[in-house]
C-alpha cells in the first residue's frame, strides 16, 4: 500500500505549459494541442505541491525505501509494488558515485517506470499492456502486468539479449519477434483494435507514457536524502525519459525549498547516434538521426524526445557522445569495483571520464545489470588440465605471480 493519496492533479504540456489535461485518461500520444507532423510534445504530471506533507524527505524509522515512499509525489500507484527502488549510491572515487539501478526487480531502472505505467493501465480498466522493447522495458513491463494480473504482449528482436528473453517468457508475455520497423504500427493496432494500454512510444519523436518519467523523479529523491544536491549527474540516454525524470525530481525539491539548486544533468549517448546531441545543436524540440553499429543497444535511439531538451536546457547541462570502446572502458573501471553493468548502462560513467572532473559530488546512473548483454552466454572457458604444472600457467596468464 502507498505511504500516502498522490496529489497529482493534471497533466501539462512540455509544448506549451499554460496547456493543461485532467490527469485522466493518461495521454499515451503527448499533447494534442501543440504537437505537429514532424514534432511530438510530451506531457507531464502536475501536483498540488502545496500540499505535499511535512516530512516526506526526512529520514526516520520504518520508512519505505521503494516508490511508495513518494507516493504523494507520483501518479496514482494502482499497481502492486515489486520492491522497486531504493538501489543504493556506491561511492567509486573520491566525491563520485554510481547510482546501481540493477538492483531493481528485474535489474533495471525501468522498473520505477513500469511501476507507474502499469498503474495506469489498471487505472483506465485495461485488460493488458503493450510494448515495444528488445530490451530493460520488455523485461520490467512483462514483469508488472503479472504481478498486477493482466496479459502483456511484447513486439521485440528475434535477437534480443538471452535474459531479456528468459525475463519475458517466465512472466508469461506473449512474445511477437517483428523487424523494428513494424513494431510500432503493430503497436497502434493492438491498442486500437484490443484495447490494451501502451507503456512505450507511439509518435513520431519521443513522447512515451504521460506517467513514466515520474517514477525516475524517485532517483533524484533518493540521492538527496543520502547526499544532498550532487554538483551534476551523469545520464545514460536513449529517448531522454530517465535524464528528464531525474532532473525533474530535484527541480521538484527546489521548489519545495528543500534543495537550493539542481544539479547540472549530462546526457550521454552512443557517438553512433546522438538525436538529444543533434537537437540540442540545432535548437530544435527534438530530433531524428542515422544509427550507426553500436553494442550499447539499449540507447541506440534514431529518435529523440523533447523531455531531454528540456532537462538539458533547464539544468545548464550539456550532452556528450560516447564511444563504445569508452563505455567498455568505463564497464571494466566499474568491474574492478564489484559492479557488472550491460554496456549501455556505462555510458554515464563513461561521460563524466569524457568531460573530465567536475567540483562537487558526481553521481553516475548506471541503468542495468550486466546479464542484459548481447555477449552474455557467448564466452566459453577453455578446460584446464588438473595438474599445478597446468594451474600456475592459466595463474600467470591472468597475471597472478605464483
């Protein structure tokens, strides 16, 4: 059970905020009013923050850790909780730390949004939702519609990483293996035609779920109470929805009084793309660009979204495009820490060593597990005879002096 009743209240235009929607029924297309052919403008959740309880933020026994804590603070939370959020902040340097979203459920970040998503597909009465995912957002949607009791049907890659597969099928989703380009046609008719709620994007540039950026707006909750306002904070990017979730969070606590400033957000995607770096240089809402060969597959986006551009330009933050040899540089620093993450979920890392040192505490998201990669499985270890003779020559190759 939530903590406390949401105070959310409307929804409003990323397009034009004097531009307003009850918060029922979520808007799954962005704003009617102010998109365009060519442009699409999300939407996002309003609150009565005047409202908002004394003591939400403080620490004290017998608080949740998980999204119900914030409920105030979040769309209506309909859908049972799986335990998402309250991922710990490891510090991996001096001031600089990983946020370890793998801890989640199903080892991603997009578990906070599919808690949310999924709630308002129970919200509207749906009977099941409906994805578009080779990856993180497949695994977590299947996973919150069966613990929420309804049908979900995942339009994925027929190569898609072997745990997102295992993922998909243990929770019982109806897998439809289809080129990417017909994933989302696809996706409009089972909306039309079966009723089901979709919790991925339907329109030309990003606008996703009305609903699912709000519960990244929890990570920012929880830096702040285990650090304060950190001087900026790394973000692996695809469409933009975390790095904008996150920076609305601490805008939310500016407003509140609670935090004096919000960090400087740094979106970091594949160099083999780039639509936020390519929006942002042409000052554009949003934008479309070629992808080219990455292994960071989860943020190879040809489509940028608006919330991005927003986060960007309100936070005085800057995007940066990473190589894969820098996220795989970044993944092996993170391994020597303990922490395997799929190689997209790098990128922030791989960002901050990009930019350089920035003064202040550095928070790093790191958005999945490294059982989500497209390698995984592929390594074969060669036999070792049992002999020490055999045992000290595979020691000094991985140089270990015997």
């Amino acid at each position: 059970m939530a903590e406390g009743a949401s105070l959310a209240i409307a929804q409003r235009s990323l397009g034009d905020p004097a531009v307003d929607y009850p918060l029922w029924p979520p808007l799954t297309s962005g704003c009617p009013r102010t998109s365009t052919a060519e442009i699409a403008y999300p939407v996002e959740v309003d609150y009565a923050y005047d409202k908002v309880p004394d003591g939400l933020f403080a620490e004290g026994p017998g608080r949740s850790a998980g999204l119900d804590r914030w409920a105030p603070l979040l769309p209506p939370l309909a859908a049972p909780t799986l335990g998402e959020g309250g991922t710990p902040l490891v510090e991996i340097g001096d001031g600089v730390y990983l946020k370890d979203e793998s801890r989640n459920p199903t080892w991603s970040h997009k578990d906070r949004l599919n808690r949310c998503t999924v709630s308002a597909a129970v919200g509207v009465g749906a009977e099941g939702v409906v994805v578009a995912s080779s990856g993180n957002h497949g695994a977590s949607a299947a996973a919150f519609a069966a613990r929420a009791g309804l049908r979900c049907i995942v339009l994925t890659a027929s190569d898609a990483p072997p745990a997102v597969r295992s993922f998909v099928d243990a929770y019982g989703a109806v897998v439809l293996p289809v080129p990417v380009e017909a994933r989302w046609p696809l996706m409009r008719q089972i909306v039309d035609r079966l009723g089901y709620h979709p919790v991925s994007n339907l329109t030309v540039t990003h606008t996703g779920h009305a609903f699912g950026p709000e519960g990244y707006k929890t990570i920012a909750y929880e830096i702040f109470t285990e650090i304060g306002v950190p001087a900026a904070v790394f973000t692996p990017v695809g469409y933009g929805e975390l790095l904008f979730g996150i920076w609305k969070g601490f805008a939310e606590l500016r407003r509140l009084g609670l935090a004096p400033r919000v960090p400087r957000m740094y979106a970091c995607e594949p160099a083999a793309g780039g639509p936020l770096a390519a929006a942002v240089r042409q000052r554009a809402a949003a934008a479309v660009v070629p992808v080219g060969p990455t292994s960071a597959y989860g943020i190879a986006c040809s489509v940028g979204g608006h919330r991005g551009v927003v986060a960007i330009r309100e936070s005085g933050g800057e995007v940066l495009l990473v190589s894969d040899e820098e996220m795989a540089a970044a993944r092996a620093e993170l391994s020597r820490h303990g922490l395997w993450v799929e190689l997209s979920a790098a990128a922030g890392l791989a960002g901050l060593r990009r930019h350089g040192d920035v003064d202040g505490p550095v928070v790093c998201v790191s958005t999945s597990s490294g059982f989500k990669d497209l390698s995984v499985g592929s390594h074969v270890l060669d036999p070792v005879v049992p002999t020490w003779e055999a045992v000290t020559r595979r020691l000094r190759s991985r140089g270990i002096t015997v």
